[in-house]
C-alpha cells in the first residue's frame, strides 16, 4: 500500500509539477520507454542466473504485501516452543520424537497454524529438535551449525533486493544510453528548422528523465523494501535458535523462552508479562 502512495507522490512531484509549466505530449516518446525497460529486461537476464531470476521474479509482489512476522506470530511461536520443550522436560526428548518426525500430523505443533504455515521454520525447528533427540552435539557444536544455516539463508533472502538495487544503479546509465543515441539522431538533422531540432533534443533529453525517475523513483524503492523484509525473514530462526540453545544449556522453558523474546526487534517483541500471561492460558486450555 505503502508502495503504491510512495509511486504517486513520486509522479505527482515529478510529472505533475512539470505540466504545470510544461507540455505533457513532449515527455511521451513510447519507443524511449520502450527502449529503457528492455535494457533493464536485458541486463537482468544477462547477469542472473536461472535460480536468481526465479528468486526475484517470485519476491517482488511480496512488496505490496504487508509483514507477516507480527507480534502475534511471535507469541504463537514462542508459546509452541514452550510447549515443546515443557513436553521434553517433563516426559524426557523420546516423548517429541513422533512430533518431529510429522510435524503436519502433531497435535502439539497443529495449534499453531500461523507458526506451521512456514515450512522453513518448522523445518528449522524439526531439524534442531531430531538432533537433540537422536544425536550426542554439545550446545557448541549447534550453535554453530545453526549459524552456518542462519547465514545461508540470510544470503539467499538478500539475493532479490540486491539484484534490485543493481538494477537501479544501471537505470541512469541505460538513460544516457537511449539519449546518446536521441543526441545522434538529432547530429543526423542539423539542417532541419529549429522547431524540429528543439523537438529532437528534447526527445533525446527525455531519455535520461526516464532513467533517473525509474531508478530512484520505483525501482530503487522495491529493492529497500525486498531488503527489509529479508532481514524480517532472519529474525524469527534467531529466536528459535536462542530458544533451543538455552535449552540445551539447561534453562528451563520459562527461562528459554526469555531468550528467544529478547532477540526479538522492539515493534513486534511482546512484553514479558504478555507472553507469561499468554502462556498461562494455553496451558489452563489443555
């Protein structure tokens, strides 16, 4: 939504004030237009391969979507760790090991459907949770494991917001392109009135307008917005990460939880006497 008032305002001071004391016709060279995009198309396609084009081609409507990671979601995930690992403490790692291995047919992870709509995060959690459960890791050892995971997917979020924040940076330039090339043409016809010249120089002209707005008027703004919601996408293995960590560690869930709450960023972070209260309840419905 955001996008889109951003999108107006950017037109309405750019294209709106010129025709206040200009002629609109004379910024409407279609073939320009024309000839900007597919320089961009162009580029995009030279420059990627198969599984980035897919990756930002997939991520660029995300952009008019609103955030998915609320404090609602946090509390939901944070009280379903809590559940889990109370289940752990109370009836030892045995007692997950057919949750973890059908996370979609567990009545344990079902009452969370907000948290088990994303499969990255249940794989994540699943993951860490049949390491625990089968497997002789120290805390060390997957910490660092969660780590390594953490920072590929970090790389792999970042991907569609870096390649358009590339093709941002090359919109100027594909602009001067098309207006050499306006320059050119108009050195073919020097002997034309000055009517037509002015015509041609100012057609040629319009291809760096174009450029400039495209790049820092609407692409550059997608890119922002694809790097926000890559660092949103980190947040939340973060959280699950301190979770089990302070877990294996010893703490108990009370306190694990704590930690995962901690990392959170401030806007979406519920309080401490929310999520107690919050688990309190979920606890008194079992």
């Amino acid at each position: 939504m955001f996008l889109l008032i951003g999108y107006a305002i950017v037109l309405a001071a750019s294209v709106g004030t010129y025709a206040v004391h200009g002629s609109l016709p004379a910024l409407w060279m279609p073939l320009e237009y024309v000839a900007i995009l597919g320089l961009l198309a162009g580029g995009f396609l030279a420059g990627n391969g198969t599984k980035e084009i897919k990756a930002t081609l997939a991520a660029i409507p995300t952009v008019l979507k609103g955030s998915r990671f609320s404090k609602a979601l946090y509390i939901d995930l944070l009280s379903m760790l809590f559940e889990v690992l109370a289940k752990v403490r109370k009836e030892g790692l045995m007692s997950i090991e057919n949750d973890i291995e059908h996370p979609h047919d567990s009545a344990l992870f079902n009452k969370y459907p907000n948290v088990t709509a994303d499969h990255h995060v249940m794989e994540f959690i699943t993951d860490y949770l049949r390491m625990m459960v089968g497997g002789n890791l120290n805390a060390f050892e997957i910490e660092n494991l969660m780590d390594i995971e953490i920072e590929t997917h970090h790389h792999e979020a970042h991907v569609p917001g870096h390649i358009m924040a590339k093709m941002a940076d090359a919109a100027p330039a594909f602009g001067i392109v098309v207006c050499v090339m306006g320059v050119v043409n108009v050195m073919g016809s020097v002997g034309e009135p000055p009517a037509i010249l002015g015509k041609l120089i100012g057609g040629a002209l319009v291809g760096t307008f174009v450029g400039i707005l495209t790049s820092y008027g609407f692409v550059a703004p997608i890119a922002t917005k694809l790097e926000q919601k890559a660092e949103e996408s980190g947040k939340i293995f973060q959280c699950v990460k301190m979770v089990l960590l302070a877990s294996m560690n010893g703490y108990a869930p009370q306190v694990a939880i704590e930690f995962g709450r901690k990392v959170l960023y401030s806007t979406e972070r519920p309080s401490f006497t929310e999520l107690e209260e919050e688990v309190k309840n979920r606890k008194t419905k079992k």
